[in-house]
C-alpha cells in the first residue's frame, strides 16, 4: 500500500514539474486556497477576462498536473458548472502546507449525505462569487481570516468582510428558507460584531426575496442592510454612496441635512421643498426612521418626502409604507440593474 502511496505522489511531482507555473497561475492557486473553491466561470472572469478557450485550456493543463481538483456543481439534478479545490501538491506548488488544502476540501464536503453536502458546497460557491464579483474595488476578507484577526468564536456565522476605502461591512449569506434559528445566529452576531468587534455596518446576502422580507420585519433596526444576493452584490458593485446616487435622480445633490433622523437630505423640485432619504441597500434604520414620518409628523413639518428605492423593490415598500398613513411618501425609483450593466461596459476588459 505504501509503495502505491509513493508511486502516486511520484507521478503527481513528475506531473506538476512539466507545468511551469506563471505568476497568474499563482495567484490563482492562491485564490482557490484561500477561498476554498472557485468555480470555472468565476476563474475565467477573474483571470482570463470571462471569455475565449484560454482559460479552458490552463484549467485543464492545472488539473492534469495536479495542482487542482475539479467538483461538479449540481443544480436541481443537474450539472451546471465544475468548481475547483487545491490539492496538497497545488499547496506545495506554491509554498504552502498540504494540510489546509486537505482541510479545504474536507470542510466542504464533511456531510455524508449528498444534499447536505451539495448545500454547504453551494454556499463557499457563493462567497466566491462576492470576491469574483468585487475584486479589486472591494478587498474580500475571508471569514477564517476575520476570525483569526478579532478572535472571534469559529462558530460565528459570519462570512466575511468586505472592505473599500472607508466602507466597510461584515457580510453574512442566508440561503433559501432559513430556520428561526439561523436568523436569531446572524442577528446576535450582528449585534456582537458592532459592539465588541466595531465593524458598526453589517450586510445580509439572501438567496431569496421572501428571506429578505423576513429580516425587515423581525428584525431590530440598526446599521443591517439587507439585500437579495444578486441585487446586493450589483449595488456593492457600482460602489456609489446614496448620495451619489441622489444626485443621478436630480441632476444635483440634494442638500445634506442631518438634523432628521428620517431625512438626511433635501431639494427643491419646481420650487416645492421636499425631504428625501433612500430604502436602496434595505436599512433596516432608515426603515425604522421612515416608519417614524407618519401623516401625523408630517402635519407639523407640512414636507413631503422623496423615498428613493431601487425598482425591483418598489411594489414591497408601497405596500409597506401604505397611502392611508404615508400619503405624503413620494417614490422615486433607481435602475439597479441597468446602472450595472452600464458600469460593466464602460470597465477595460
């Protein structure tokens, strides 16, 4: 059996000394290292400009060599993508310990059953795409690395953060239908981090509207923006502040007014003044502090409000917000996706 063992790994170093590894190579390796897993769309967004056989092609001359390790993706039964796992050779490759790819995969892959497994397969899937989706406006931290660096409990559910400039937000991801449970974990851990750890700005990723809705209705208000995952990571994406984003409704910035803690800004529009605040990242205090403007504070301000939301989101918040006791709400809207896709074609490839 050994003499098997040491026959593989003979023929695996052969293997990999045919390969000589570029520096994109890498820090692809080093990505999937410290990521866990990236899937083959993801590695060629990030490393062969999302098109053409290239990337392809150095894909499976990595896998040959064995430098990674190739799993399906599986999607109501069936294959949609491969995603990749280091291996201790790819480790070594690099200069690294072969244990951390062992575990890399093992954590991945710890549940015997396969549904289990797909599942938490899917989630590492889905921080991955945070850092294929941002990188390098925004600096991905991995939740192992966040643990370490604040000592954190390694039972916290908390999947990363995301840093750029002087934004910064713990991120945690809620798959379809989670359980009570889960979503009184991430509140308290939301609560910990700001307090005990000063991260004051949290974001939760959800893979479905009605998740989302649960959250703005059970939840304590506080700096907690809660987004679907697509929607969220194409408005982390453009990277504008609100207020910026004001100033494409408006054609000028409205005027920053702190003194209301339900209108940070307001403008003039065909000389009528009006308070404005934003709902597009979902916060849950400005959710809270909008709810606090009813007819009966507006009877003493006589200012009506400009509520900006993005499109998708605006049926959701006219029902919430209804007419009978926010008849003086005006909604605006913002393309969330359209701005995307602008931004994506305007970038160098």
């Amino acid at each position: 059996m050994r003499t098997r063992q040491t026959t593989d790994a003979k023929k695996t170093s052969e293997k990999t000394k045919r390969v000589k590894l570029t520096e994109r190579d890498r820090k692809l390796l080093e990505d999937i290292l410290r990521l866990r897993t990236l899937t083959s769309k993801q590695i060629r967004r990030l490393y062969f400009n999302g098109t053409g056989s290239t990337g392809v092609n150095r894909i499976s001359e990595l896998k040959r060599a064995g430098l990674i390790r190739p799993s399906k993706v599986i999607r109501d039964g069936r294959k949609v993508d491969t995603c990749f796992f280091i291996t201790p050779e790819g480790a070594r490759a690099i200069g690294h310990d072969a244990v951390r790819a062992k575990k890399n995969q093992a954590s991945v892959f710890k549940y015997k059953d396969e549904e289990s497994s797909l599942k938490l397969q899917d989630y590492y899937i889905m921080r991955s795409e945070i850092y294929a989706t941002l990188s390098p406006e925004w600096h991905w931290e991995d939740s192992r690395e966040v643990k370490a660096r604040l000592r954190m409990n390694r039972a916290t559910p908390i999947a990363g953060v995301l840093r750029s400039g002087e934004n910064a937000y713990a991120v945690y991801l809620l798959s379809k239908n989670p359980e009570d449970e889960t979503l009184k974990k991430v509140q308290e851990s939301v609560s910990f981090v700001r307090t005990a750890r000063n991260l004051p700005k949290s974001i939760v990723l959800c893979e479905n509207l009605e998740t989302v809705d649960r959250i703005i209705e059970k939840y304590r208000p506080g700096q907690v923006y809660v987004m679907p995952f697509e929607l969220g990571l194409k408005m982390l994406a453009l990277n504008e502040s609100p207020y910026s984003l004001l100033a494409r409704v408006y054609g000028e910035h409205p005027i920053l007014n702190t003194a209301r803690r339900y209108a940070h800004y307001e403008t003039v529009i065909n000389g009528e003044r009006f308070l404005v605040n934003e709902l597009l990242y979902n916060n849950l205090e400005t959710i809270s502090a909008l709810r606090y403007y009813t007819r009966d504070v507006y009877a003493g301000e006589r200012l009506r409000l400009i509520a900006l939301t993005e499109q998708s989101r605006l049926d959701y918040y006219a029902r919430l917000f209804d007419r009978l006791n926010y008849p003086h709400f005006v909604w605006q809207t913002v393309d969330i996706e359209k701005l995307f896709e602008e931004k994506r074609r305007s970038m160098p490839s």
